[in-house]
C-alpha cells in the first residue's frame, strides 16, 4: 500500500470514493499507482475489488472523433468469440464508464501474463502467438454485424502518413543540429519518393478484406504466458479498415523494433530492416489461421511502406519528436546522445530501400 502525506492521502481518498461510488463500488482497497508504459501519462491505481484485481484509469479517447458505444460493442462481440480481453465493471445503470467532471474512466480487471519482452526466452514464440492472436481477431471480426465504424477521410493512411512526413520535415527546419536536420530531410525524401507507388499498388489488389481491426496492436497491448496471449488491450483506435493494414503495422512492430518494458524508448531491433525470422514466425502463425486471399500476400511490401513511417515515429525516433532530446549541459553526454539518434535515423532511412529488395520475400512468408 502507498503512502501519503495526510492531506494528500484525504484527497486522493476523496476523488477516487466519488469515481468508486459512480460505479456502485462501496467497499475496495488500493493496492498502488500505474504508470502502464515508459512513456504513459495517464493516470491509473490497481486497486482490490472483492478479492480481484482491478485497474481504474482514465479511459482512451479514440485518436478521432468516434461513436463512443462501438468501442464498447465491439469490446463485447470480441469477449464472446473467445479474444481474452478483460472484463469491464459495469455501473448500476449498465454503463462501462463513468464521469467525473470532464473526465471519464474505466474500471478493468487486471490483464493476466506477462510483459513483452524481446530478450525472454520465448519472446519467439511469443512472436508467432502475436500473429494467431491478430488472425484470431481478424477471422472473428469478419462476423461482426454492428454498424460500420469509419475515421474521416482525412484520417485515412494515406493523409496520415502525409502529415507525419510534413511533421518531419517541420522538426528538421527546427532542429538546431545540422546533422540531425540533414538526416531528418534525407529521410522524409526517402519515403515521399516511394509512397505514390506503394498506395497505386494497393489500390490495385480487388477484395482486399475490409472489418473492424483493433486499430493499435503491438506488443505493450498484449500479454503473454506459457500458451501464448492471456490479454489484449486497448481498442481506443478501432475503426473499419483493410485487414492488410493492421497486419503490416503489427508485422513492423513485432519483427523491426525491439520491446523492453522497463525502456522509455523502442529502438530497431536490427541494423537493418526487419528481423526475417520474426517476420516469417508472425506472417506464418497469421496465415495458419486466416490466410490471404489472392494477391493479397503480394500488396504486404506495399503496405509496409505506408506504415512504416508512423511506426518510426511513434518508435525509434520518438524522443526525437516528442522529448528535448539533445537538452543535455554535458558535451560529451550530448554527443553520444545524437549518435544514438543519427544511427537510428539511419536505420529509418534505409528502411523503403530495403522493403523494396525484399518485397518478394515477405509475400512468400505469407501463403
């Protein structure tokens, strides 16, 4: 049990009875407080609930403006077709959430399993119950009947990944380190010059499958024991999309970037592109489930290519982003620090010349 100074204690009591209350919760414990990632801000408390573990936090807003009861219905199909996502407590009324002011939270059961690790021992086989797990949601969804739930059009991945490459190269006109600028460019060039072709390619393939994906599958949203995945977490960006999609972000992810829980940054996790047994082990336990269907395995190359910069941002060069990176008063500390980034900046850039070369082969994983 935490502790705190009296008047802290009393107030953290007081807002947290008013959440509790809400939810029709009279008698609970509080067993300490979350930071879920590295990188999280959110708040969030484990507390007892008749014996179980739950996890109030502040819920996840949709990453655009959605139709809050999909979430929750879909959440719900998902449960009944086996996908073990933990339960929510329900309110009196019947309602998963509640809310506070202008806050709104939830109250999930603990997820059972462990963290993601890319250096345990059965981080492979970890890596292939990723792929049957993401088949296993995807072969379900396809028999979901509730209404289609679709993002604007300016939240299509073609915008996205856009107004990602236009970040960049707003962060490389910023930067204050000439090489990092340089390399910040070089790399916006890079995927700008292969993009047009990738989404032509894409747009090619006829009946690619389209449903209802769990829009944010990557190793932190998972959990793992000796059988595989326990848990899956986190639909706050579920949405209607082509399955291939979410399959090349979850590929990038599983077999391009390296996972330790206690790190606050992602980093690849080879020098160059992706890790090809972890690719083959993720593509192969994916079509063991629900295979492509005609031509589909050929556009995967292609889909990659629209992803890949999201990932990049959002992984390796995520402190370059979102953090004072280079804020250090040490010289010698701060140039370790931007050969840190300028390698992996290097990574990303070499990244659509390597998807390029190796386009057959990742179709050919995936049969």
């Amino acid at each position: 049990m935490e502790q705190y100074p009296a008047g802290e204690e009393q107030e953290e009591l007081l807002d947290l009875n008013e959440v509790m209350q809400a939810f029709g919760v009279s008698e609970w414990s509080k067993l300490g407080t979350i930071v879920e990632t590295a990188a999280s801000e959110r708040w969030s408390a484990l507390l007892d609930i008749q014996g179980q573990r739950y996890i109030l936090r502040e819920r996840l807003e949709g990453l655009v403006s959605e139709d809050s009861n999909h979430r929750n219905v879909f959440r719900h199909f998902l449960q009944q077709a086996g996908i073990p996502l933990p339960a929510l407590w329900l309110t009196p009324q019947g309602e998963p959430m509640v809310v506070i002011g202008d806050t709104s939270f939830e109250l999930e059961q603990e997820a059972i399993g462990d963290y993601f690790n890319t250096s345990a021992p059965r981080s492979l086989e970890w890596v292939a119950a990723a792929g049957a797990m993401l088949a296993r949601i995807h072969l379900a969804s396809r028999a979901y009947v509730g209404p289609q739930h679709r993002w604007p059009s300016e939240a299509h991945i073609g915008g996205v990944v856009q107004g990602y490459l236009n970040m960049a190269r707003v962060k490389a006109e910023q930067s204050e380190i000439a090489a990092v600028a340089s390399a910040l460019e070089n790399w916006c060039d890079q995927w700008e010059a292969v993009l047009p072709s990738a989404m032509v390619s894409i747009g090619s393939v006829r009946g690619l499958p389209e449903f209802h994906i769990h829009g944010d599958y990557h190793a932190m949203n998972l959990r793992f024991g000796a059988q595989g995945v326990t848990a899956v977490l986190n639909l706050a960006a579920s949405r209607w999309e082509k399955r291939i999609i979410e399959l090349a972000y979850a590929l990038c992810y599983f077999s391009a970037l390296e996972w330790r829980p206690e790190s606050p940054l992602t980093r690849p996790l080879v020098k160059r592109g992706l890790d090809p047994e972890r690719a083959h082990r993720f593509l192969a336990a994916y079509a063991a489930v629900y295979p492509p269907v005609p031509r589909e395995s050929s556009a995967v190359g292609d889909a990659l290519m629209l992803v890949s910069p999201i990932v990049t941002i959002n992984g390796p060069l995520e402190d370059v982003f979102f953090t004072q990176y280079n804020a250090h008063n040490d010289q010698g500390v701060e140039e370790q620090v931007i050969d840190d980034v300028m390698e992996r900046l290097a990574w990303a850039t070499s990244l659509p010349a390597w998807l390029g070369r190796v386009r057959r082969s990742l179709a050919e994983m995936w049969r």
